[in-house]
C-alpha cells in the first residue's frame, strides 16, 4: 500500500511493478531514459496548487485578491509559462528572475520586484522593465528608487516593506520578521512609521501598501492574523495624513508537507484567517478594505517536484549507523545542511517493500553535513536501487550549486504519462563555460 500521497505529488501512486509513477510516467523508466540525480516535477500538482490558491483567496465578498508566485522557489521558463497561464503574478528578487520571467513571455505589469539589497542598476532594469511594484526594503533604496524614477520622468508605484515583530515559530534562518532581521523596516524601531511618512513626500514614489512577510515555512495561522493587525494599526496611524492602503501583502511562508507526520493546515484555512483578519481590522481601523497580495513560493512548487537519487555506497558503523550515499546531495538540495530540514524517502522501484532497517541517506559532496535524510527506515537498500525523496521542488534546484564540480541534475515536468526536460543535465563542459582558459 502506498501511503504517502499528501508528501507526494497528487498523481503519485503505484503501478503492478511497484514502482513509482509520477504524472502517469513510471520513474524507473525516467531513471532509464534521463539518468539520476533528476527532479521530478508534476504539472497537475502544480497547477492544482495555483489554483487552490486562487480559489481560496477569491472566494470571500468585497475582497480582491492577487496570488504572486514567490519565484526564489524555482524558476525557469518552463514553470514560468505553467504560472502565467494560470493567471498568477510573479514575485522577484533580482534582475536575474526579472530576465527569466520576461525571457518567457511573462508579462512584466504582473510582476513585483522585492530584494533587501537592490542595486541601482537592478531598480533601473525594473523599471524599464515596467514591472509593476517596486516593495522597497530599507531607506537607502527608497532613496535610489525615487532618484531613478525622478531621472526616468516617471512616479514608480510601491510598496514599503515592513517587519512586524512577529514570530511564526519556524527555523531561526528561514524567520524574517522579527525584530533581529535584516529585512524590512520595523514597526518597533519606528522606521517603518518614518519611512511611509518619507515615501509619501518622495515625488518619484507611489506608495500604494504596505508588505510583510513572517518567514518560512509556517505551519500556524495565528501569526498570519498577528501581522495583519499590527500592519493595519500602522497603517491607520496615517490615515488622516492622506495614506490610502490600496495593498496589503502578508507574502507567502505558507508550510508543505515534508514529512507524513507534520501535515500543514489547508490552503484554505490560511485563506480564511487572513481574510477575516484583513476584514475585521479594516472595520477596527476605520479604512477600506485593500486588495490581498499573496506571494505563495513553497507551498505552490514544492509538493509538486520529487527527487530521484541512485544508491551507490554503504558504510556501516556497528551499533552507531549505517550510511547509504546517493548520486546527489548538498549540490542539488542544501535545504538539510542549511536549515535542518527533515524529508521522508522511499525506494521508487520497490515501493511496498517493508522498511526494515534505520539508515541514514548521505550525499556525494565532500562535507560530513552532506546528508540528505537522516535515521529514516527504509527497505534494505542495494546499489543500484532508485530512492524518491518527496516534496523536494521548492527551494532545491534553486539553491542548486556546482559544489565539488558535480554537474547539477537533469529536471523534467511529467503530465498524463508524457515527460519532457525543461533543464537539462548539466555538462562537464558547462562546469568550464565561463572560465578563461
Ligand atoms: C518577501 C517574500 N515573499 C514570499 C516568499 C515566499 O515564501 P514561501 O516560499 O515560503 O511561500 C519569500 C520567501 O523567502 C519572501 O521573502
């Protein structure tokens, strides 16, 4: 029996081989045909996932709403594409994502630049972009922005970044808005009460909203519905100074399953308590009730993608643990090494095999941190043997790096038993392009 379809993809199950099939593509045969390591990623997960989002946030009267995919959790053209034609936003933090989102067709008026750190250059390149919101960060770059636009003859609509100083109980690194952070203008030092004051006087800013956004990934609700106030309070501090918040954005942070014993609430529920929140404190505050934007990363793309390792090594420490080392590792997800993050994993071309012994799954790279599941049961493990880990697509090819010079995994998308490559194999040549012989 196959129990872990809330981890993996929604068309995950198990054929007569039992093996795993994935987008109706048996992954022993994608192991076959694209080689290992490989991302996975399956097109009715991740368009489902777009439109839960949509679903939830458009249901409520006299709410609008806007879903932005947040793209730091992966982004090519292909996926791109995948979330223009289902009617999303972009969120993007460089110049680097601006270019690959208008590389594939994706209209610039839908996308919101974010980044603790803009550069000149990158606001400039925003800008003539078009993109639609700049969600400035920090007093020096609101400073630059309103020189840009100033220069270019145009008012850039914004909004200010805020910290709130409220903690979703997630890891200390992936925790952003609290007082000890680097990103956003806090409510507690006061900044961000000066700086909508100076964004409103800035004539190259619209200041059309305020954005927070908590960390990730979330698995409560009730820090959702904390910001919210606390921005509106700040917000409403400025009413009579003629600010109107058109936008609220409590961004995404929105938890996924990682593992079949820590299942986060429904799309829904995040949906419902914002809502609420978003309506009862424009009520308590006396404003109108501004349109939602939600920026959704994780929780769009991550269930989507599964990784498919081949095992290879075994070293075995009596009475201590037994490693079993994979074809990737840290290169292709350094989401355990980075931030303790736990996954489950599966062997795709035995699926009901019992699991009977503990094993710990290492990695290729040369780092004793280079683990990718530690202590996990799993069937008796032989070279050979293709291990699935689920919920791997966001945050892990991002992050991808040429650690050690291995080459970063093929990724395909699979849909109705078709699959078909939208990164390919990194080369050893490609390791070699941009340096100067
Ligand atoms: C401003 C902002 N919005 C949205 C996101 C997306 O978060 P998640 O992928 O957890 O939904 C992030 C993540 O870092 C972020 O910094």
């Amino acid at each position: 029996m196959f129990d872990g379809h809330e981890i993996f993809p929604a068309t995950a199950k198990l054929n007569e081989q039992k093996h795993l099939v994935l987008g109706g593509c048996d992954s022993v045969e994608l192991v076959q045909e694209y080689g290992t390591p490989l991302y996975v990623y399956d097109e009715d997960t991740l368009r489902g996932m777009c439109r839960e989002f949509v679903e939830a946030f458009g249901r409520a009267k006299g709410v609008n709403s806007k879903i932005l995919y947040a793209a730091k959790a992966f982004i090519n053209p292909a996926i791109a594409e995948i979330v223009s034609e289902e009617g999303l936003g972009m969120d993007v933090v460089s110049a680097g994502e601006i270019a690959v989102s208008l590389a594939s067709g994706f209209p610039s008026e839908r996308i919101y630049f974010h980044g603790n750190n803009k550069s000149q250059n990158e606001l400039e390149i925003a800008i003539d972009s078009n993109v639609s919101k700049i969600v400035i960060d920090n007093f020096h770059e609101m400073e630059i922005l309103n020189k840009v636009a100033l220069s270019k003859g145009i008012v850039q609509d914004a909004l200010l970044r805020v910290s709130p100083g409220v903690d979703p109980h997630t890891h200390v690194k992936t925790t952003t808005g609290v007082l000890d952070s680097k990103f956003g203008l806090s409510i507690d030092t006061g900044d961000a009460a000066l700086a909508i004051s100076k964004a409103m006087e800035l004539p190259g800013i619209n200041l059309r909203g305020l954005h927070c956004h908590l960390g990730s990934p979330i698995f409560e609700l009730e820090p959702y519905s904390i910001a919210v106030e606390a921005i509106f309070r700040l917000a409403s501090q400025f009413k009579m100074k003629g600010f109107v918040m058109e936008e609220f954005s409590p961004g995404g942070g929105f938890a996924i399953g990682y593992t079949r014993g820590q299942i986060p609430p429904p799309i829904a529920s995040y949906a419902e308590v914002i809502i609420k929140a978003v309506k009862d404190c424009s009520k308590e505050f006396g404003m109108d009730v501004p349109e939602i934007v939600m920026e959704p990363g994780r929780s769009i793309v991550g269930r989507a993608g599964v990784a498919l390792y081949t095992v290879g090594s075994t070293k075995d420490i009596p009475g201590i643990r037994k490693y079993v080392s994979l074809d990737g590792g840290m290169g292709d997800n350094i989401r355990p090494a980075m931030y303790d993050s736990v996954y489950e994993a599966s062997v795709a071309n035995r699926m009901s095999d019992t699991e009977e012994e503990k094993v710990t799954l290492a990695g290729k790279f040369c780092e004793s941190g280079d683990i990718l599941v530690r202590d996990v049961l799993m069937p008796s493990l032989k070279p050979g043997d293709i291990v699935a880990i689920p919920a791997s697509g966001a945050y892990a090819p991002s992050m991808a790096s040429v650690y050690n010079l291995n080459p970063r995994p093929a990724i395909v998308i699979v849909k109705d038993g078709s699959s078909r490559v939208i990164r390919r194999r990194e080369t050893y040549q490609d390791l070699m392009l941009l340096d100067v012989f």
